[in-house]
C-alpha cells in the first residue's frame, strides 16, 4: 500500500500549509483574530499568543507570515484601508456624492469600533511606522480625493466657486470624524450617545452644516416684473 505523501497529509491548522489558497486564508485568520482582540485590549497589551491563540495556530505562525506584531498590525491597516476606502470613493456615482460621502464615512467608522480606538490610541499618539503607513493608506489618499471631489461640484455649481477646494474637503472631514475622536467629551460632557451621532439626522445634521457655508446659493427662479403687466 502506497504511503500518504507530505501534500496529502490533511492540513493541521497549527503549523504551515503548502496549500498558497490555504496560505492566504491563515494569514486572513490572523488578522481577523487581531482585529477581534483590539475589541477586548489596547494594541499594547496584545500578545502574539494572544493572537495566535484567537486564531488557533501557534506563535511561530506570526513571524512566518508576518515577521513581527507590528508588522501584522500594519498589514491589518492594508486590508482596512483598502476596504474602507474602497467603498467610500464609490459615491462619486451618486445623484449627491457630497451627501453620499458623509453617510459611507460615518458608516464606515461606525462600523469599526476598534479601529477608530487603534487609529486614535496608538497610531497617532507616536510616530513610528504604523503612523507612517496610515496616513498613506488613508488620510493621505482622502486628500487627494476629496478636493477632486469638491472641484467638481464647483463646476456643476453646487458649491461656491469662491471656497477653497482643499479647505473645503478638510473641513467636511472634520465635521465627520470629531465627535468620534472626542468620544469621552461627546458622551459625558454633552450627553450626545454613539447611537446619536451615527443616525441619519446626523448625517443630515453635518451635511447642512456643511452645505450652509460652502454650497451655492440656491438659484432664484426670475420673477415677473409688475410693471410688464401694466396697462398704458
């Protein structure tokens, strides 16, 4: 009888598969599992075995796909950065992509708790490179969309030709992602709950806010002249 070979031994989770397809899935498993833990601990209390056992396979595992926490967590901000912006472009297609915008960005961070808590406690708090590969996944790539974004409202006259483009795309940034920085004030100071700040009269809220200093004046329908219609 012919003995099994190494490529039909079945997988063993823990250790490494020949299997590239099976590669990759191990490599989504750790990031999942990291992603999961940044729900229950800060990004400086997880472990690698933290992480390898959340995703049952064993430490080795980490540095043979990823070399190290750091590096795992940077390939963790890859695939977010991708996803979220990959989805927020897509309102250009949108009757008002202004209005589109606001409500896929604050969709997106509502849906990422942990990140936000990532971004905000670690990422920006010290430079180093999970900083550095941040902002060029994310903010950096938001600077040069949103401007572009602005400009061409401009052009069809839903925004005033006399704003910035550039300021005008920081500021609506700002309206966005303040009251989830400022989470701690916003919720014990002011008394406004996450649940608040993520309805749709929210996201009306900030696009009149925003709407209201930056958008056109509306176009007045012209008026008849009383005049005109005056007997000699």
């Amino acid at each position: 009888m012919r003995e099994k070979t190494e490529a039909q031994e079945p997988e063993n989770k823990r250790g490494r598969p020949l299997d590239p397809a099976l590669q990759r899935q191990r490599k989504d498993d750790l990031l999942d599992a990291a992603f999961e833990l940044l729900r229950e601990k800060s990004y400086r209390s997880i472990t690698i075995r933290d992480i390898a056992e959340k995703a049952g396979m064993k430490s080795a595992m980490i540095s043979y796909y990823f070399g190290s926490k750091e590096d795992l967590f940077i390939a963790l901000i890859e695939r977010l950065g991708e996803q979220q912006f990959g989805r927020i472009v897509e309102v250009v297609s949108q009757p008002d992509p202004i209005r589109g915008f606001i409500r896929a960005a604050i969709t997106r961070i509502v849906d990422c708790p942990p990140l936000i808590t990532f971004i905000i406690d670690e990422v920006l708090s010290e430079r180093g490179r999970l900083q550095d590969r941040f902002i060029d996944l994310m903010p950096r790539r938001m600077a040069m969309f949103l401007p572009k974004l602005m400009e061409s409202e401009q052009k069809k006259g839903n925004l005033r030709a006399d704003v910035d483009p550039k300021w005008a795309a920081f500021s609506l940034v700002n309206l966005i992602i303040t009251p989830f920085i400022g989470g701690p004030v916003r919720r014990r100071a002011w008394d406004m709950s996450d649940e608040l700040v993520s309805s749709d009269e929210w996201i009306e809220h900030v696009y009149r806010m925003f709407m209201s200093g930056c958008g056109a004046a509306p176009k007045c329908s012209p008026q008849p002249n009383p005049q005109s219609n005056s007997q000699p």
